[in-house]
C-alpha cells in the first residue's frame, strides 16, 4: 500500500472526500490534509431537491484527530451549490457533508465525538486536562458546549396531542390550551370568555 492508499485510509469518512495534498511540520509538529469532496449530487437543506450545478468552492479550516504526536490540521474543500427549484427561497447552499464535519463546526465529526465523550466522563476542567495530555486540545468552555449539545433531546413528532380550557380569572378569561406528548411549553390559544 502506497502512502496516499494509506493516508487515504485514515481520512474522516474517505467515501465522500478525497486527498488532495499533504504536509508535515515539525515545531510544532503538524500535518496538514487538503481534502476535496468528491462531488455527489448533494441535497438543499431547504427543499430537499437534489443539485448538480456548482456555484463555487471554498475552504473550512477544521481540526482533526492527532496522529501519535502530530496534530492534524484539515483544509476541506466544499461546494457551493445552487437550487434550482424555483420555489425554493435558498438560491445558493454549502453542501453538507455530516460524516466529515457539522456545519459551521471548525472540528472534524469524529473529534468532536471523542471531545462529548471526555466531557460526559469528566466535565470541563478535568476533561480539558486530560484531552491537552492526549492532544486533544480543548477549553473547558468548548467541552460543556459539545456535552450540552450531545444531552438535548432530538426534535420528535408528538406521540399524544390533548386540548384542555382553564381560566386565568374565573368567568374573566379562558384559554384553549394544546399540549404534545413532549416536555415544552404548551401553545396557548386565547379565547373570549363566555
Ligand atoms: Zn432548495
């Protein structure tokens, strides 16, 4: 196996990225992966539709996992892509690629993931140590961020949908109120008293 094989190999989720270049540092030491999507029709984020028609490209920065003693360093090169559905309201979107990175996220998937559960483990002083020691570098700020947004619930369809009247004064003021099978707050519907 050749050393881009191998290289390839490692890549955060080589099925929808490839290799472009790659480099080494050594203080500190570093290596950089320049990655490219590999161009499968994508999806709007808004309608859904599939796009073909490339708009443009452009770089993210993002972190990935260490190699032994390298930290590595990722430029991945996206697309932007433009809808062509002409009743969507998102005429140009950045492709997603989900396995690689979260959108906007300036870590790779799979480093994020080994950050939550550090941060699940060991909160964020203590998490934060420990990841610096493994060269994992985080704040402890970032760590309680990823471990909030690792323990939200999903967004769920209502299993069980009730409408109850109660009165904020008696005979004064009723409300329909509709409550979901989920912890939120109810959507009130304000009504005339009888
Ligand atoms: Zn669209």
């Amino acid at each position: 196996m050749g050393w881009v094989n191998l290289i390839s190999c490692l890549l955060p989720d080589p099925a929808v990225v490839r290799l472009e270049t790659w480099g080494t540092e050594h203080a500190p030491p570093t290596i950089t992966l320049t990655l490219t999507s590999r161009s499968r029709p994508a999806s709007c984020p808004l309608c859904s539709r599939r796009a073909r028609r490339t708009h443009s490209w452009y770089e993210r920065a993002l972190a990935d996992l260490p190699w032994g003693e390298h930290a590595v360093a990722v430029h991945l090169r996206v697309r932007k892509l433009f809808c062509d559905n002409a009743r969507c309201k998102r005429r140009i979107f950045t492709e997603r690629l989900p396995g690689v990175a979260a959108p906007w996220a300036r870590k790779t998937a799979r480093l994020s993931e080994r950050l939550t559960a550090i941060g699940v483990a060991l909160g964020g002083a203590a998490g934060a140590r420990l990841g610096h020691s493994m060269g994992l570098a985080a704040s402890r700020n970032t760590l309680l961020r990823l471990v909030r947004r690792a323990l939200l619930p999903p967004d769920t369809t209502p299993t069980t949908l009730g409408v109850d009247d109660w009165a904020l004064r008696k005979r004064h003021t009723y409300t329909g109120a509709m409550r979901c099978g989920m912890p939120q707050m109810p959507e009130c519907l304000p009504r005339t008293a009888r």
